[in-house]
C-alpha cells in the first residue's frame, strides 16, 4: 500500500525550513528562495566532517579496491569524477564511472544483470525500483548506512521497500514554468495565474485563464503551451489538479475515470482542437522538441522540471524567466520525484560498494552534484552549492522551491509499472493526435496497463 494522490512531500518541507533559518540573509535576486542558506555556516563544515569521518574506511584498509557506477546523465560525469577524486584520495578506493545514455539504459540493465557484467552501483527511477527490488537484484544497505547526513526524505522514502532502504537519494526535482519574457509581455498573459479549468470536448470553464494565454501567445510561428504526451511535466500534474489519478493504492491504473477523460480531454484539445501546442506527431516522436520550440523562440510557455534548467540556462539567448505551474479546479498540485544509486546485490565487492555508496550520501561527496547547477543534491546540506550557482546567475528558482513545498502527487511506483509503462505510453501517444475518442483510448491503455501489473 502507499500514499496516493494528493501529499506533502516531506524532503521539501525539510529543505524549506533549514533555509528559513538564514532566509533574511538572502540575494533579493533569488527573491525569497530562502533555500539559499541551507544552513552556510554550520552545514558545510558539520555535515562534511560527520561524512568524511564515515567514509574514510576505519574498519579495513579498502586501498587499491576498484568500484563501478553506472548512470545516465553526461552532466553528471563531470561531478562525479570530481567528488570521487576526493575519495580515493581519503580511501584509495578507485570508481570506474560508465555512463550510459537513457535510451539504452533500461534495456541494458537487465541484460547486464542476468549476465553478471553489470556495475556496481547504478541509478534507478521510482518506476523501475521495485522491479529489481522484488527480484533481488538489489543490496539492502538500510544496516550499513544507519548513521549518515539528513537527506530530503521523501526521496529516501520511495527508495524505501517495505521498511527497508535500498537506494541512496543523489538528487530531486520538481516542476515550474519557463517562459519567453518579451512574447509574455507583448501578449499582456499574466504568468503567476495561469489555470485550466475543463468543460467538455472543446470547451473551457470560466476560470479557465490558460486557453486565452495560449492563444495570445500562438502565432507567427509560435506555440503557446506544451501540452504533449510528458508524463511527469504535464499529465500527473493535470490529473491531481482535476481529483484524478494515475494509480490507486495498490499501484493499479486508475486514469480513466470520468475526471481522467475530462483532464485528458483538455490537453488533447489544445493540441487538435484550438492548436495552441506542438502537434503530437512531432513531439511523440522527440519528447524534447519543446525544449527546443523555447529555445528557437517558437514556444511561448514550457511546463517542465528542474532537470532542465541548466540545458536552457546555457543555450537560450533571449530574456526567459520562471512562474508557478499551471494550476487547476483543485489546485497547484505537481510532481516532485529523485534519483537513487542502488547496489548490484550480485558485487564482489560489497565492502568497497558499501563505502562508496555512505560517500554518496554525504554532503562532501553530493556538494559536486550541484557546483554546476545541473543537479538538486539530496543530501541537505549539499544543497547550498546548488542554490549559490543559480544566484550568481542571477536566475530566479524559487518557483521549484514552492512546488517542491507544495502538494504534490506521488510518480509512478510498483513491481512492474515499467513494463506496463511500456503498453500504456504507445496508446496515449496515439489518444494524443486525436486519432479516436479519449474515453476509448483510456479505457483500452488502462486495461493495458493493469494486465502489466498482474493485481
């Protein structure tokens, strides 16, 4: 069993409340990103030396041992390869680092496993966790990692199984709104109060501010909004907003319910019907083709995650700024989600993993993750490089901040939600060029679904 729908995230109110601590101490550039002080003066040197007295391997001399850790995302290579440089300087312990990109991963982990040519240590999503959770492809570390650094506890409890923990939380994020400043404001659209409010098969209700905005923002070549087939970015968050879900308790699919064909009804609308988004022709085929309609210029206003700030950071050039997400009848409820590394249960090394693993979990060795602001660290006392990077940016996170504070609805969970991920996105993509009737489509991706999950 497990939270459903609507929730607070715990690891968002603990970060908020350390930054409150020191938030009069703020940049007013960062407007009241109070998370900007995570705690300065005390965390970087307590939180650094309670993690480096941890992973300096007293118990054995582990010098000369070699550990591998895969991952998928380049930005990280750069970090990692700096805050392992300082382990093996502590430990001698080597990390051979394997980068492989996302769209071979998933495939290549489970061949990897069943032949035993798999690493060491590997990241892992909340849809794929309790698959290899439930296999036993996992090492328990709940026993080994007892003591370690105050993590964002809400990702260190989706990498929580039944009581016992699996996965060391490397990072979060959560979503805000870029958008185009100069088209925003030629079109009069207020950012900070965008919401959608559902009536029927090409109609809106009369809060409905978002229609209006993206049509006066589409044209000349431009998109107003990026409603497409983006699970985490766009359709969670509209099903929580309208008092629907995605999964039950019992990780069954529920989205085709009277309020799920209603949410989906919507975002289909403003793709076929009033063509104020991308075509899903386009954007099934490159889920980042609106990142890069924001980047040219031809999309107006971009719902997306943290996880993309740092690519947009470096590569637009044009005045972009960030607001809240979209809001609903039932709120601003969005997704918050995090990253773990895992160990191969099958390691012949456990020892070494094992120190590698309580490395990753301190602010010492995650304080890399966020230099660059490429990564939100989950070790809470990490954070502070992160936060610094995107003040002397001069760039505004503060939406994520509130999202990330703010009811949220929990990303997809469960032994076998992968696989049926897999049968379900093909039949909402489709759904999504309006090639049949939305209550149809959602009725046959779910059943779909649930034959994956096998209740």
């Amino acid at each position: 069993m497990r939270t459903t729908n609507r929730r607070r995230v715990g690891f968002a109110s603990a970060t908020l409340a350390t930054v409150a601590l020191v938030a009069a101490a703020c940049s007013p550039d960062v407007g009241g990103n109070g998370d900007d002080d995570t705690g300065e003066d005390d965390a970087a040197g307590d939180a650094t030396d309670d993690g480096t007295d941890e992973g300096t391997g007293d118990d054995a001399d582990l010098s000369g041992e070699t550990v591998t850790l895969r991952y998928w995302d380049e930005l990280a290579t750069e970090a990692y390869e700096a805050s392992f440089a300082e382990l093996e300087a502590q430990t001698g312990i080597t990390v051979e680092l394997e980068q492989v990109p996302w769209g071979d991963y998933w495939d290549r982990l489970p061949l990897d496993l069943s032949s035993g040519t798999m690493a060491d240590i590997f990241w892992t999503n909340t849809s794929n966790f309790q698959t290899y959770v439930t296999s036993g492809s996992l090492l328990e570390i709940d026993e080994a990692l007892t003591d370690h650094d105050d993590w964002v506890q809400g990702v260190e409890d989706l990498y929580t199984y039944e009581g016992t923990l699996y996965g060391v939380p490397q990072f979060w994020d959560a979503l805000g709104l870029f958008y185009n400043v100069e088209l925003v404001e030629a079109a009069g659209v207020d950012v900070e109060n965008l919401r959608w409010d559902p009536a029927g098969p090409g109609e809106v209700g009369p809060e409905d501010t978002l229609l209006e905005a993206a049509e006066a923002l589409t044209g000349d070549g431009v998109y107003g909004f990026n409603s497409q087939a983006d699970l985490q970015a766009i359709y969670l968050n509209f099903l929580a907003q309208n008092g629907a879900q995605w999964q039950d308790e019992d990780y069954n699919f529920a989205f085709a319910s009277e309020e799920g064909v209603q949410t989906f009804q919507y975002l289909v609308d403003l793709i076929n019907e009033h063509e104020v988004a991308p075509s899903a022709a386009d954007t099934n085929l490159d889920g980042d083709l609106p990142q890069s309609l924001f980047l040219r210029e031809e999309l107006a206003l971009f719902q997306t995650g943290n996880y993309r700030l740092r690519n947009i950071a470096d590569n637009a050039e044009f005045e972009w700024a960030l607001a809240p997400i979209v809001e609903g009848p039932e709120g601003r409820i969005g997704v918050v989600n995090g990253i773990s590394a895992v160990a191969n249960a099958d390691t012949e090394n456990e020892e070494a993993v094992i120190e590698v693993l309580r490395w990753l979990g301190t602010a010492e060795g995650q304080a890399p993750l966020g230099d660059q602001g490429s990564f939100f660290p989950a070790v809470l006392d990490a954070q502070q490089a992160y936060l610094e990077y995107w003040e002397e940016q001069g760039v505004d996170i503060q939406a994520f901040l509130d999202a990330a504070e703010g009811e949220s609805t929990p990303p997809p969970a469960g032994p076998n939600v992968q696989a049926a991920n897999n049968e379900i996105t093909p039949l909402l993509q489709d759904m999504f060029l309006g090639n049949d009737d939305v209550a149809t489509m959602l009725e046959r991706a779910q059943d779909a679904g649930n034959a994956e999950i096998g209740n």
